[in-house]
C-alpha cells in the first residue's frame, strides 16, 4: 500500500528468534519472497586472527531452509580480534566473501540479490579507510556474472554529516572506477546526537541511491533516520518521482501502526511527520 517493496524481515542467529517463527508462517502463507532480504554474517567466527572460511553460517543455513534468497552479507572491517595485514588480508577477505556468494546462488538460487553491509563503515573509514576502499575496490571488478546487487553501510551517529558525505563520495568514485555503475549504495543513520536524518541526505547527494531503515524512527539503540522522513524530505526538495512512486499518506500511516507495534504507545505527538 505504501509503495514499498524491498523488505528486510530477518537477522537469524544460533538460537531461535521470532525471525524463525515469522519466516515459517511467510513460508507456510506461501509468501512471495521475491523482494524479501535477511541478513546473515559472513563467518561463524575467529580463531588465531583468521576468520572461519570452512564452516557456512547459521543464518546462510536458515535461508536455505525457508527459500530467503536475497542475502545481507555483514562484514566488519575493523575487528580488533582479527589479525589485520598479518593473519588476515584483504585479498583474504575477498575470498571470503566470493565463496558465500556462490554458495547462495549454488544452494538456493541463481536469481539472488546480494548485498554487504559495511558493518563499522565509520569506524574503518576513520581508522583504516584504504583496507574498506580496497574491498569496495575487489567487489567492483568483479567479472560481471559475479557481481552482487550493491553494498549498505551504516553510521552509529557518531559522525558529523559533512564527513559521511566525503566517505560515502569517496566509495562512490571506487565502484565507478571499477566500472560497478550498476552497483547499489544504501546507507542507514542511526540516532545519537540528532544528525541521522541530516547525514542521511548528505549521503543521498554524494553518491548512495538509497535507504535502508524502518518506515518510522524506532529501532536499535536510540533510533534512526526512518525511510518515511527521508523520502518526504527529498519530496519537498523536488524529488516528483518519489511522490509518484510511493503513497505519502499510506507511509505516514504505516510508520504510525509500526511504532504502536514497536512501542505499545502511539508515537510522541511531537514526533516529525507522523506524529499527532
């Protein structure tokens, strides 16, 4: 009703989760899970500074069992237990991560959209931001039947608006220059000092093509820029297509139920767009 297609609906893990029990009722309902995504980590785990290259995670095993295809990769770039330049490598990682792409389009489907998320993209592009380009860099020259649907990343708050931009046009160039055009670039701000949404659309002028985040504020931690105050910030700033594309009134809605749900409580009458 809103327009919204693309949907995340699972991060799985070892123990069981109401992601379990929801996928399950998706796929007994006979769901369409064409536009469906989880997440899933790309190791099950460190020992001696090396990630686990054999063993194939939980959450990869869970997809395959319920039919998710499209799979959320989650890498972190600035582990302190990983043994970085010396046990571990870039190229390392690159290996990595092509051996879980094929496994998913080997085991559950050819079709499947692949993304990573750069888990500690702030933190790495504060402390090593050659080690994340280097990665941005491996995946965009990929030959073209490798190539995965794009890459997400996220900021924890901490970084000021300004510097995201810089970062997110600096990642940008390098999957241009790899001749990765195509590849998609999502970022997601959460909240902490009151700049996600303003981040958020730096990020949307420098270089990322969208958003992934909750239609309303509520979320990990303390919250994060919702997708229903984006598109209608890009909206006011002309953006006609996002006004044709998605239902305005439907998403100020949903992003009111969403957070009854969340919450138990209707959202702060003070609340941005969909509050009273």
């Amino acid at each position: 009703k809103c327009g919204l297609r693309a949907i995340i609906v699972a991060s799985f893990a070892h123990v069981k989760r109401v992601d379990d029990d929801f996928c399950q009722y998706l796929f007994d309902s006979g769901e369409d899970f064409g536009n469906l995504y989880s997440f899933s980590e790309v190791t099950e785990g460190l020992k001696d500074g090396r990630y686990d290259t054999v063993k194939v995670p939980i959450s990869c095993q869970k997809n395959k069992k319920y039919g998710l295809r499209n799979t959320i990769f989650e890498i972190d770039l600035t582990n302190p237990d990983c043994g970085w330049g010396d046990a571990w490598t870039v190229a390392d990682e690159g290996r990595l991560l092509l051996d879980r792409f094929r496994w998913v389009r080997r085991e559950i489907s050819a079709d499947a959209r692949l993304l990573i998320n750069l888990r500690d993209f702030s933190s790495t592009m504060t402390k090593a931001p050659g080690r994340l380009l280097a990665v941005v860099s491996f995946l965009a020259t990929l030959p073209p039947e490798e190539r995965i649907f794009g890459i997400i990343y996220e900021d924890l708050g901490d970084a000021f608006p300004e510097e995201m931009s810089m970062w997110t046009r600096s990642v940008r160039r390098m999957m241009d220059a790899g001749g990765w055009h195509d590849g998609h670039l999502l970022v997601h701000v959460h909240q902490q000092w009151d700049l996600q949404t303003a981040s958020t659309l730096s990020c949307l002028s420098h270089g990322a093509d969208g958003v992934w985040a909750s239609v309303c504020e509520e979320g990990a931690a303390i919250g994060h820029a919702s997708s229903s105050v984006v598109v209608m910030n890009l909206i006011r700033l002309g953006n006609q297509r996002l006004l044709r594309r998605y239902n305005c009134v439907g998403m100020r809605e949903a992003a009111r139920q969403v957070t009854r749900i969340t919450t138990g409580a209707d959202p702060a009458p003070r609340q941005v767009l969909y509050g009273e």
